[in-house]
C-alpha cells in the first residue's frame, strides 16, 4: 500500500542532502561528477577498454552523497551512455530503514528535481504475481535508488526512460538466489537493464577497506552470486548492497556476460578522513566475440 498522499508519484527523499535539490544546481553537480580528475572526463569520452563497445547489461554503482561517490557512479553511466537508451532499466537497491519484509516493488512514479520518471507498470504486474509486493512506502525514505535516477536523466535527457525500483532486504544466500532466478523467469524475453545499487566497505581505516573491497570485486567479477555472498559473508566486509548486487547476478546466471571494474575510489579521495567507505562501478556486458 502506498502511504496517504503519496498517490502516484514517489517524491524525492533526499534531494538537498544526498545530491542539490534544485534543478539547474543538481545538474552542475552532475556535470561536475563526470569531470576529471575523479571522474571519466566527459560524459562521452569514457576510458577506452577491451569491451568498451560491447551492450552493457547490468551494472553495479554506489549511493552516497554526490560530492563522495558521484564521480565513480559517473564512470559506469558515461560507459552507458555510448549505447542506445535502454528499453527498461530494472534497479535493484538496498533496504536500509527495514522497511520491506520482502522484494518490495515501487509501483509509482519517480520524481526528481529534474523531472519525472515513469514506472513501467508492465513489469510491476510481472513481478506482483507472486515474486514480489508493491510497497511504494517501503521506498518513501530509501536513497539507494533515488540516486541514481538523476543519472540516467542526465544521460538520456528527456528520453522516455522506463524503470522499475526493487528494495532488497538482507536474506540467507538461497532465498536471494531464488529471488534472482524469478526475476529473471518473471521477465522472460523483455530486454532490460539490471543496475544494483551498492557501497563498499563501510567506517574502516583505508588500507584495510581497501585491502577487504578488492577481495569482494575479485568475487563479483567472476559473476558468482554465491562466491560473492560467501566472500562478504566470510570476511566480514561492509557492503551495504551485497543482497541486491546478489539477487541481481543470480538473475544473470547462465547469460554469457564478463565483468569489469570500471573505477574504485573510497571518501578519502573526497576528503580527508581516517576511516573511509569504499565505493566502485561495475559493467558487466556481452562477451567481447571471440573471447
């Protein structure tokens, strides 16, 4: 049920804090995240790597504040934007209020300081026929999806962009990996983008969030749900999003792909701290051919 007054739009919750809640100054934040030295120098001018121009079909990115993790999420939507405008983008995010008791779908639209984004109620029908539950207030206060919505409507302007909000709340590895195999059954032959949301290590002194960040990429870039889950499991490591970054390479599970580390920074790089969060992007995209 969504909460009274909310209707059919889900607002931004965390415009003026997380990222500016004005339009024309969110925009310069934006573009300031795609510049160097942190960023990827340009919104069209990614670093050139072996599968640059193979379709991107997933991606990992971070949530925190703009001025922290902004420019590392820019790497992964600047690969973006060399493609085409996805046809739905499915995002995956993180549960941190506890609200949700299950994958709670946003069935309402999305509004941002520059704009609304439609929910594709197509694929909200899919997944509430017994995958999932429509709960746009499980989504009212959560800031793992809201922003990377500015993203995509930097990159695509005012393209129709279609997307579907997903909350992942924690869970043992099987009903995670049952949850991915049914999104994926769920949505059957629609083309879309999964784009999970996550932060890395959390509070720790930088050689050691670093140190303990690189073993969980190392997982994630075999796309192995259950190596990943296990590693973050064994070792201790902070990753808010690991329920969600694991539902969604379950979902991938089978499909030839390769994964690439596109940037990894942690709050440091932003300011001086002693103990620091660690943020990376990941794409994960068709096979180069002949690989």
């Amino acid at each position: 049920m969504s909460p009274p007054g909310l209707g059919g739009v889900r607002p931004p919750a965390v415009a003026g804090s997380f990222y500016p809640g004005d339009a024309t100054q969110l925009r310069e934040a934006l573009t300031a995240c795609f510049e160097p030295p942190r960023g990827p120098g340009g919104l069209f001018r990614s670093a050139p790597g072996p599968s640059a121009s193979q379709p991107v079909l997933a991606g990992v990115v971070p949530h925190a504040g703009y001025p922290y993790s902004g420019p590392v999420a820019a790497h992964f939507f600047a690969q973006l934007a060399r493609g085409p405008l996805p046809p739905r983008v499915v995002l995956l995010g993180v549960d941190h209020h506890g609200v949700g008791s299950t994958l709670s779908v946003c069935d309402a639209d999305w509004e941002t300081p520059l704009g609304r984004i439609r929910t594709d109620r197509e694929i909200v029908s899919l997944l509430t026929a017994g995958l999932a539950r429509a709960d746009s207030f499980a989504h009212s206060r959560e800031h793992s999806l809201e922003v990377e919505l500015p993203f995509l409507q930097f990159v695509y302007g005012d393209s129709a962009l279609s997307v579907v909000g997903i909350q992942v709340p924690f869970r043992e590895f099987p009903t995670l990996h049952r949850w991915g195999r049914g999104l994926r059954e769920a949505l059957g032959d629609l083309k879309v983008l999964y784009l999970a949301s996550s932060d890395l290590s959390h509070y720790l002194p930088r050689r050691e969030a670093r140190r303990k960040d690189a073993h969980a990429l190392d997982a994630l870039v075999t796309l192995s749900a259950e190596d990943l889950y296990r590693r973050v499991e064994s070792e201790g490591i902070t990753m808010c999003g690991v329920a969600p970054v694991t539902v969604l390479l379950s979902a991938l599970e089978g499909t030839p792909a390769r994964a690439e580390v596109l940037c990894y920074q942690d709050s440091a790089d932003a300011e001086p701290m002693d103990r620091v969060v660690g943020y990376a992007s990941v794409a994960i995209r068709e096979p180069t051919p002949g690989a």
